[in-house]
C-alpha cells in the first residue's frame, strides 16, 4: 500500500516539476506585444493590439494559439484587422484569408437572451508549425457611451516568456490619466503629441508566469489606469444606473413574502432567499467589460429567469429588503488594488 501511495505521489510531483519546467521555457514566445488604448475629445476609444508570437510546440498552436477570440458589441463596437499573417519557418509569408473571419455568438451569452447581441470574432491562423511566427495587429473601436469610465487593466506577465511588451494610453491633453503599477516597478514614460498626453509602459525579457495550485492571481504584476480621478467618480455613475434603485414587481414581493412566512427567524429566511437566487436563478457568466459595465434591473432579471453575477446580486439584495431585511450588495476588492 505504501508503496502504491508513494508512487502516486512521485507521479504528481514529476507533473509538477514538468509543468514548471515547460512553463519557463515556453510553448511558445512573444517576440513583440502592444497593447494600445486611446481616449478622444468626444469620449470614443480605440483598443488596438499587436502580437508577434513564435511557436516552440506542437501545443502552442493546436491549444493555445492557433485562433485569436476578440469578443465586442456591435451596438457600440466595430473591428479593423490591420494585418494578419504568418512567416513559416522557411521564410514564406501566409495570409490570412477572408474565410477564416467569422463571428460567432459568444459562449458566455448562448443562453442569454439579452446579450445575444454580443459577437466574438474567431480569427483562424494559417501556416502553423513548430518555428513559424503569427503576426496579427487589430483595433477595436468604440463608441461614446459604452462605459461610464475610460479605464483599463492589464496584467502584465503571460503563460509564456515575452521579450518586449509595450502598453500605450493616449488621453487628451485636457485629461489626466491615473494609474497604479502593483508588483513591478516601473514609470510611465510621458510625452505629449499634439493635443495628446501619451503614457507609455515598455517592459522586456519577461519570464512566463507559472500557473500552480495555490498561486495567488492578485500578486501578478498588472496596471491600473482610468480617467477617473478616484474611486469615488468611478462608483457613483455605475451605482447610478435604475438597477440599484432595487425595483421589485408584484411576483418577487410574493415570493420573498411567502419564503418569510415559512421561516422562524431572520437568517433561515435569508439563507432560503438567498437558496432561491442561487439555484432557480440562471447564472450568465458575462465579464462586465462585455457588457459596458451596466446591470439590467432586479425586475428584468426576475422575468428572465436569469443573469449575470452582478444582476444576481442585485436581485438577491432586492429580495431580502421585500423580506423586511437590511441588505446591499458589496464589492470586495483585494487591499493591493487600492
């Protein structure tokens, strides 16, 4: 028995020790990455990213990238391939052809009626093989009134070493841009261009991150950045949207009266409602940057059957009042964050 358990255990390490081993010498290697984000005068954006990626393994493009997944809404988003091609290992060029552009409904929002409007853009790489190189640059541009905030993250590490990265953010001149560096030291390199205030962030020979159990993912270097001057002016035009208002129909008031009645005390009827959210309540795991920061009402998502976590909560904070109960929803953000 022993034996068979010592075994086992030196299997999981040698997974271990191999994992970290690939991860530090990479599927794969970012030659160049820019991550470009510019805010205008009429409170439109643009997103643009570049990437030259040269594969080491047959894994780095037949699981990892082989495609490229841009998920927008073309309510408020449209797409511009600037370039999309590969320099195989032998030096030929291959193109990226118009049959391999194709939207499709995100997974995330197949069942959310919705957010159905929402596409991801699938791009299919050609010419992939172990020593070939993808290179794609795309812009994202986006309409005024997407987000109430000009604001972004980026973590600054990948699963693969990365030999120069460069992140861009251009504000008008009039504008600030506040942003915070967690993990790494490193300034942003400011210069002006006409009307434009320019921040620049240039990092080189970046070691890949390992991915472990208990790796903590809040201890990965990453920036910061919004126009907004504090958290303050950030929170207060995002809790102004009629969801936290906390709105309730006829139907949600019944049901948080009937779940009251049928319990002896506050906490086993906030543990019902709360039951009741959890499990008849469809979950939509949608990313808020997906959908503009914004959070469909208590009542909307009621009637749906269904919403994102954000909503959920709402809903659930919303029920809990009908219940006769304090609630409200909270957010908890890592100190470092702040």
């Amino acid at each position: 028995m022993m034996k068979t358990i010592s075994k086992y255990i030196l299997i999981v390490l040698s997974i271990f020790i191999f994992q970290n081993i690939s991860a530090q010498e990479g599927d794969a290697v970012f030659n160049k990455v820019v991550h470009e984000y510019t805010l205008h005068d009429d409170g439109s954006s643009e997103y643009r990213a570049y990437k030259e990626v040269k594969l080491l393994s047959h894994m780095s493009f037949h699981r990892l990238y082989g495609e490229t997944f841009i998920i927008f809404d073309p309510e408020y988003q449209e797409i511009e391939i600037n370039t999309a091609y590969t320099i195989m290992a032998d030096g030929q060029k291959v193109v990226v052809p118009d049959n391999a552009f194709n939207e499709v409904l995100p997974r995330a929002s197949a069942h959310a009626a919705p957010y159905n409007k929402l596409r991801e853009l699938v791009i299919t790489h050609t010419g992939l093989e172990v020593g070939a190189t993808i290179y794609l640059d795309y812009t994202l541009k986006t309409k005024a009134g997407y987000m109430q905030t000009f604001m972004g993250e980026e973590v600054i590490k990948d699963i693969v070493p990365v030999k120069e990265k460069q992140i861009i953010i251009r504000v008008p001149a009039k504008q600030e841009l506040h942003y915070k560096m967690l993990n790494l030291r490193t300034a942003a390199e400011i210069s002006q261009e006409k009307d434009t205030k320019v921040y620049t962030f240039t990092f080189r020979e970046l070691s890949a991150y390992t991915r472990e159990w208990g790796t903590d993912y809040e201890l990965l270097p990453r920036l910061f950045f919004s126009t907004a001057r504090d958290l303050e002016r950030a929170y207060f035009p995002f809790v102004a949207q009629a969801a936290f208002t906390y709105q309730s129909n006829t139907s949600m008031e019944a049901a948080a009266k009937k779940l009251k009645e049928e319990k002896e005390d506050e906490l086993k009827t906030a543990l019902a409602i709360q039951k009741l959210v959890v499990n008849e309540i469809g979950t939509w795991n949608l990313n808020l940057k997906y959908t503009g920061f914004k959070c469909r009402t208590p009542e909307e998502v009621w009637k749906s059957n269904a919403g994102t976590p954000l909503e959920k909560t709402v809903l659930l904070a919303t029920l809990l009042m009908k219940a006769g109960l304090s609630a409200v929803p909270m957010a908890i953000i890592p100190e470092k964050y702040y």
